[in-house]
C-alpha cells in the first residue's frame, strides 16, 4: 500500500504500518544490533609488550644547550626567526639526526618577511598510517639566546630522538619529530605543517606531544590535560618518580600543540612554567620560591645556560622518552574495538543533514573490510531518512537510503561496511538526513566496532 505524502496522518499511518507488517513487509534494512552489547572493557594497564624508555643522560641534553648558547652569541645573541643564529640552531640538530639515521627534510615558509623553517626528522619504520609526532619550537625571541624558551624542549626531544636511534628502536608507530620555527611569531612554523599536511596525511596523526619550557628555573610540573591517554601517560611517569603534577592552565593555544588540537589531534605536553608566579602550596609542593615567576629571564636576555633547573629538565626529559617509548610501541589497537558516540543530535523535519562524529585514534592501518556501524536513531516514520557513514577523507557509505512506504517507527540496526580503503584514524562521522515533511527524531548515539 503506498501512500502519498498527505495521507500521512497518524491514522493512516498506523493502518499502513499494522498493513505491512500483516504483509511481512518487514523493511528493516538489517538485522538487530546487540546495541546492549557491554562497551569494551576499559584499557588493562600498559601492555606488557610496551617497552621501558631509557634514561636520558641530562649532560647530553646541557650539551645540546651549551651548542645552542654559542650559537647564538656567534650569532647577534639570539637564535630568533629570520636570524642567522636560527638557522644556525637548525643545522646543529639536523646534522646529529643524519649522523643518527633519521630521514631529515626542511620546510621553508615565509614570516614577517623572512625565510622560516622547520626541521621535520621521521625515524624509519613502524605504521605509515599511525604517526606519534613530538616535537618542540626552536626558536627564541629576538632579546637572548632562548635557552629555556625552548632550547630545553629542543634539546629534550633531541636527545630523545637519539636515544631512538641508539636503541634501534622498532615502535609500532612511525615516530615523526618536529622543531619548529617562528613560534614566538604566533606559532607560525607549525601552524605552516598542519595547514599544508593533506587530510589523509593529518588522519595518520595518531598523537602530538610538544615541549616548550621544560626546564624552568623555579619550576612547576605541569601537565597538559587535551588528551586523556596522553596525559595520563605522562601522569603516570611523574607518578613513578613521586613528583606531583598539575594541569598546564596557562591558557590553551599557548603553543606549538594548538595547531594540532585545531585538527583534531590527540595532544599533549609538559611545562615548567612562565612568568606566572609560583604559589606557596606549589613551593610546597615542589619546592622553589613562592611568589617568584617559574622563569624570571622569560623572553629576556637572561634566558642563558644558567636559566635552567637540572632536575626540572633531567625529570622532563625522561618523561618525554617514557611518553615516545609507551605510546610508540604500545600494541595496536586490537581487533574488536569498540568506539561511540552517545551524544543526541536532533534531525530536522525535512531539512540539512545533520552529523554525529567519532575520532578514531590509535589504530594502526586501515580500517577493516568488516566495519560495523551500530546505529540508533529515534524517528517516526523512518522512510524519510537518509543515513551514512562519513569516512575520515571524505567518501560516503550508504547505509540506509529513504523510503517512501517504510512507515516504521526508529531504526536501530547494525551495518556492515566495507571500509578497508579507509585509514582507520580519523574522524568519522554518522549523516542523518531528514528529506520529507512531517515526523521528527534524533540520533540517539552509535557505534563503530573495528
Ligand atoms: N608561548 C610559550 C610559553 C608559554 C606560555 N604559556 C604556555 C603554556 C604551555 C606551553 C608554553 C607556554 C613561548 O613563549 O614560547
Ligand atoms: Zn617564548
Ligand atoms: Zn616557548
Ligand atoms: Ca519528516
């Protein structure tokens, strides 16, 4: 029995749903989800397969900033953006990760009318399609040679990079590290990376951890709570040793991890502290001064080789390397994964399209060729709904077309898509979209099972 889309009013539309039942006409597109099925048991502890990082030598990491002070007093007293003393800075680290066998390349860009770059070094191996990256900015400001501000980052990932190189490291992911230019400029180098990294490129982009100022004078030891996985993982080191952390709250978009968090990578990261003044419960805490700034030589000329607490820098190191080491060789994902989205999206009565997303991350390689896709949407009279899969690039899975005479109520099924030309991380997205008049609903959640 068709009916025209007047005939629709609630009477009619239970007589023609009563009719097509009678008829067996049953029109669910596919079989009942186990929608009740348990979410995935929460993560073990550290897999045992994911390897210990090893200590990293703190003098190696004061060499790397005694290199980074002469360069700057050959060079003007400062390593800034369009200076000599930059490039200079870069060339060192450069040459150290060639002679360690890293896959060097120099990204040129243009700021306040000088010639930026940033060094990107990629260890060979792991997953091409699960990338962690780290990476710190490398520039100063114009007013002294930026020893913490950020020769400690760039010294830390540095020194961490070669002790990947010294262990033959073998992670599961591809490791990527980045030092980045014109970060005092507003964080230009690495805003240049994630604008110009294509989206397949970006989707790869498991995780960014970035280190500016890690070795602050009268240090704190903050953590950066974007990513719950990522901070617990650092977390969790600065637990080990006994030292109490608190959340970075020095404002989001502070640094070269903002860029990322804008694309929608997982981020996180460590720092020491600024200009902002370390209260007593925090020198209690730590230690240091009360009522002093964590570093008093921020953005001055007396940021030198004497700007810098040995432990805050020796602790942050190691946590840099524990966090690379964990969630570098942490198994992949296994099969059987479950990731949701349980928050309502209303659809609007024969109108656009509406989306639920999902951020994949994690994963290793593409997704399978058997993904099911839960799905449990609240809607009278579900002819009129559109409903697809929305993959990380883009393509679009079909998986419920409308339908003038299927006047059941909801649809709560389970679809199963093939997906395996699709890298698994990313954002992938439910489309509901409501194309005749009358009746309304929501997504109510859904899930995708890897
Ligand atoms: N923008 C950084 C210093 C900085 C200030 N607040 C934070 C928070 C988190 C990381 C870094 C910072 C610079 O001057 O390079
Ligand atoms: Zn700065
Ligand atoms: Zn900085
Ligand atoms: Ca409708």
């Amino acid at each position: 029995m068709k009916l025209s889309a007047r005939d629709r009013t609630p009477g009619a539309r239970r007589l023609a749903a009563c009719t097509l039942l009678a008829l067996g006409g049953l029109i669910a597109s596919a079989a009942p989800p186990a929608l009740a099925a348990p979410a995935a048991p929460a993560p073990a502890a550290l897999a045992p397969s994911a390897l210990a990082a090893p200590d990293i030598p703190l003098a190696n990491v004061k060499a790397h900033l005694s290199q980074f002070s002469s360069i700057a007093a050959a060079n003007g007293g400062n390593r800034a953006h369009g200076r000599t003393g930059y490039k200079a800075s870069l060339e060192y680290v450069k040459a150290k990760l060639d002679a360690a066998g890293f896959t060097t390349s120099v990204q040129q860009f243009t700021a306040s009318g000088a010639t930026g770059y940033n060094l990107i070094a990629d260890w060979p191996g792991g997953d091409p399609n699960s990338v962690l990256m780290a990476g710190s900015h490398l520039d100063s400001v114009s007013s002294g040679a930026g020893i913490n501000d950020n020769g400690s980052g760039s010294a830390a990932v540095l020194e961490t990079a070669l002790a990947v190189s010294r262990a033959q490291l073998q992670p599961t992911k591809h490791l990527r590290f980045a030092w980045w230019g014109a970060e005092e400029l507003g964080l230009l180098g690495s805003k240049h990376y994630v604008n110009n990294l294509p989206a397949t490129e970006r989707a790869k982009v498991s995780g960014y951890l970035n280190f500016d100022m890690i070795g602050s004078p009268n240090p704190g030891y903050f953590v950066y709570d974007d990513d719950p996985a990522i901070e617990k993982t650092f977390k969790d080191y600065f637990t080990g040793i006994g030292v109490p952390t608190e959340i970075e709250t020095e404002g989001d978009g502070r640094s070269d991890h903002a860029p990322f968090k804008s694309a929608g990578i997982p981020v996180g990261g460590l720092f020491t502290g600024a200009s902002n003044t370390k209260t007593s419960a925090q020198a209690q805490k730590w230690g240091g001064t009360a009522g002093q700034a964590f570093d008093r030589c921020y953005h001055s000329s007396c940021d030198g080789t004497a700007n810098i607490n040995d432990t805050a820098l020796d602790r942050n190191s190691d946590a840099a390397a524990h966090a690379i080491w964990t969630l570098g060789t942490e198994p992949a994902v296994p099969p059987g994964d479950v990731y949701e989205n349980t928050t309502d999206v209303s659809i609007p009565d024969n109108g656009a399209a509406v989306t639920s997303t999902i951020t994949v991350s994690g994963r290793t390689g593409n997704a399978p060729a058997t993904l099911k896709a839960g799905v449990d949407i609240t809607h009278t009279w579900r002819g009129d709904l559109v409903v697809d899969l929305v993959a990380p690039d883009g393509t679009a899975y079909r998986l419920k077309s409308s339908s003038s005479n299927d006047s059941a109520d909801n649809v709560i099924a389970t679809y199963t898509v093939n997906a395996s030309a699709e890298v698994a991380n990313g954002d992938w997205k439910l489309r509901v979209q409501d194309v005749a008049a009358q009746d309304t609903g929501r997504i109510n959640g859904w899930k995708l099972t890897f």
